[in-house]
C-alpha cells in the first residue's frame, strides 16, 4: 500500500510540476535567464521532498511550485514593463571580442578563460578570433557571434544572384501518416495529390518517415532508401505536376534521367 502510495504521488508531483514548468514557457535549459533558471532549481528541489517521503502531505509539494509559479509570472510581467528592472534582473550582453581582438579586462570581469571563449566561438563555427568582428556574450550565457566581411559565408546577394524566396518547411506526412491539420495550411497541396506522386516515385505511405513541403519544394525520406527531393508546379489547368530534382545515393548517384524525370498527369514518365 506505502508503495503504492509513493507511486501515485510521484505521478501527481510531476504531472503538476511539468504542467508549472511548461506554462512558464519553452525556453531550453541552456537559454534560461538566472532567475528562471533559480525558479526551476528550487521547483524540482522541493517537489522531491513530498515526493519521496510519505508522510509529508503532497499539498505540501504543491503549493510551493505553484508559488513559484506565481513569483515568475510578476518577475516576467515587471521585467517587460521596466528595462531597468529588467537590466537588474539579468544583466546586460557584454562585448567579448572587438574587431578580432579578445579584452582581457572583460574576460577578468566575467571570470572567463581563453579555453571558455574559444569553445564558445567554435560552437559557432569560428576557429580564430581574427575572424570575428565582434562576439557578445549574452545574459543567458550564449556567444553571438558577428564575423567579418571578408569571413562571413558568400551569400547570393553578393554574387547579384536572384533567387526564390525560402519557403517554411511543413511536414505532411510522419511516420506513414498524413497530419490533416499541416495540409490545411498549404495551398494547392492535398493527400490525393501527394498519393500520386508516392504511387508515381513507387513509394507507399506507410513506407515514408518523413514528407516535407517547403512552397514548391518537397522532401521525402523513405524508411528504407535515401531521401528525394521534387518540385511542385501548377499549369493553368491548376493539375500539378511533379519533376525529381535530387537524390541521395552514397557514392553512387541514381540514374540522371531518373533524377530529372517529369511525370504527367497520366502518371507515364515524360
């Protein structure tokens, strides 16, 4: 019966306690500013108490958290409206590196060393400060990184090269099934049209992990295989029509006219 009982406050506590945590918003561990991470701290420390020990009333758990609950929703509510309190709160982002150059008396005052901001600049990408214009540490601990010029990747504006704008990847298909509310969302693209193009690729539903639609561009990972990609376009009859730009192979490329095969609308190769 005692564990029993254990059981089933263990179950409550947390339930009660991811439900507080999860209201309190989405932000990972390593982004939470020093009060949140305090307020989480001390949530899980005193729910571990009723937790474990039986003859502590589970009330005793719970009005803590939701305490705490309430202590972080006026902390955030004071921080939105005040910057002062907000600077007070969490401090404010510091310059790390300035013009490629690493200031010791910053690193002093943090209680840095070189083997922390190195680390720091290769989680970013960057092996030499010489390629930093300027690096900010930020109130949760992050290194923002602003490179220069001459170190930062070529991007198409640069070359003057016109190009499509990114479309926001949506998963229709997961683990073999459609998510009827993500297909809602898109324009022009419904189960019956993407079945087609799986019956036209030779692919079953139940056999795709994942389906991705990014605008006209499409992502398909098979379970078995490697992924394919394909474009979406519409003629004026407002039929779509499919063409497979990509594939993963390995080191061996599949077939290049299989690759850029066309399908019409009777589903023959053109």
């Amino acid at each position: 019966m005692l564990m029993l009982n254990l059981f089933l406050r263990c179950i409550i506590l947390y339930f009660f306690l991811l439900l507080a945590m999860r209201l309190m918003g989405k932000r990972q561990l390593g982004e939470l500013q020093p009060f949140e991470l305090a307020i989480t701290l001390v949530a899980s420390e005193l729910v571990c108490i009723p937790m474990a020990d039986a003859t502590i009333p589970i009330i005793y758990g719970i009005i803590p958290v939701f305490s705490l609950f309430l202590v972080h929703i006026i902390i955030t509510k004071l921080a939105t409206k005040s910057v002062r309190f907000r600077k007070f709160l969490n401090g404010k982002p510091v310059i790390l590196i300035e013009r490629g150059n690493i200031l010791p008396e910053v690193m002093k005052e943090l209680n840095m060393n070189i083997d922390d901001i190195m680390e720091a600049l290769r989680g970013d990408g960057y092996f030499n400060p010489s390629e930093v214009e300027y690096a900010i540490l930020e109130t949760n601990g992050s290194l923002t990184v602003l490179p220069k010029s001459q170190s930062r990747p070529v991007s198409p504006s640069d070359l003057g090269l016109d190009v499509q704008q990114a479309g926001l990847p949506v998963t229709v298909i997961m683990e073999g099934e459609f998510l009827g509310e993500n297909l809602a969302k898109l324009n022009g693209v419904t189960k019956e049209r993407m079945l087609v193009l799986l019956d036209r690729l030779h692919i079953c539903q139940s056999d795709v992990l994942v389906l991705l639609v990014a605008g006209e561009q499409l992502f398909i990972q098979p379970y078995k295989g490697d992924y394919i990609t394909a474009t979406l376009t519409t003629d004026d009859d407002a039929e779509t029509s499919v063409s497979v730009t990509d594939a993963a192979m390995g080191d061996e490329k599949r077939d290049t006219g299989a690759k850029n095969a066309a399908f019409g609308e009777d589903g023959r190769h053109q």
